[in-house]
C-alpha cells in the first residue's frame, strides 16, 4: 500500500548536525521516495495549525517555542507503508522509552526535544501535508 507522509527534522535534529543521519536512515529503507525536501523556519501559525490537536495541554506553549527555536527540515516521503515505517524509525515520544536503534533511542533524552515528527495516521498524513506542502501533486 503506497503512502505519503510529512516528517520534520525537529530544530534539535538541524542545530545538531544530525540532518544526513536521520535522512540516510528513511532514504536507505527500501522503495521509499524523498519527493519534497526543505529547510525553514515555521510561522507561529503553521505550528497552531499543525500542532493544533495538543493546544490547551500544559505542553503546548513550550512545544510551540521549541519549534520556532531554530529552523526544520520538512520532507515528503513516499512509499510502501510509509507512515507506520516512519513512526517505527522514530521511536516513541519519549526518547528513554524509545529502544535503541531508533532516532529517539539513539539520540533524545528529552520528550520534547526527540528529534523527528512523522505523521500518525492516513487522515493526519493528509491534513499535514495540505499545511505544509499545499502545492504538491
Ligand atoms: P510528533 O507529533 O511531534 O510526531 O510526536 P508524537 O506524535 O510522538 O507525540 P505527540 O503526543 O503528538 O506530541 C507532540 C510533541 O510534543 C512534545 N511533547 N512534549 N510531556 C511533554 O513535555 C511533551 N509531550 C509531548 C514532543 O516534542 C512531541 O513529539
Ligand atoms: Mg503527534
């Protein structure tokens, strides 16, 4: 079943330099597809809109705060059962939880600052993608 999906490199992820280790990771699963790539800075509306399902919860300011700290690389992918191979690749929200040999594992400590976003669901992968990369066919 082919799929797309929407993975950010969280502003963590880019200040680290870990930008080629968590590409290489998606890019040498196989017959997956890279078809957008970008780095840039996310206006405080983007992330309402995008991170809108967790306003009101007491992480929510601060999320939102990391998230403009710095620039992300938001990127398209597709392919073979994409949106749950992302979130497997990643790791669970937080990062001690997450095993070893995930990107959460291998370098988070902090829930919040655990590295990638990669879309939940078939109906979240649609709603993000229309945020981020409205022009795409
Ligand atoms: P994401 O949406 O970023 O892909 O992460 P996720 O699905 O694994 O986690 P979610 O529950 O959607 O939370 C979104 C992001 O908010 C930060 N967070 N901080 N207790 C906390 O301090 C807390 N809980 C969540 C994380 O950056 C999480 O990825
Ligand atoms: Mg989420």
């Amino acid at each position: 079943m082919t799929q797309r999906t929407l993975v950010l490199l969280k502003p963590d992820a880019v200040r680290r330099g870990l930008i080629g280790e968590i590409i290489g990771r998606i890019e040498r699963k196989a017959g997956w597809t890279i078809s957008a790539l970008e780095l840039r800075s996310l206006s405080q509306e983007t992330l309402e809109q995008h991170y809108g399902e967790h306003k009101g919860k007491p992480f929510y300011e601060p999320l939102v705060a990391f998230m403009s700290s710095g620039p992300v690389v938001a990127l398209v992918v597709d392919g073979e059962r994409v949106i749950e191979g992302i979130r497997q690749l990643a790791g669970p929200t937080d990062p001690i939880a997450a095993a070893p040999g995930s990107i959460r594992g291998d370098f988070g400590v902090i829930v919040r600052e655990n590295l990638i976003h990669a879309s939940d669901s078939e109906e979240s992968a649609e709603r993000e993608l229309k945020i981020f990369f409205p022009n795409l066919v």
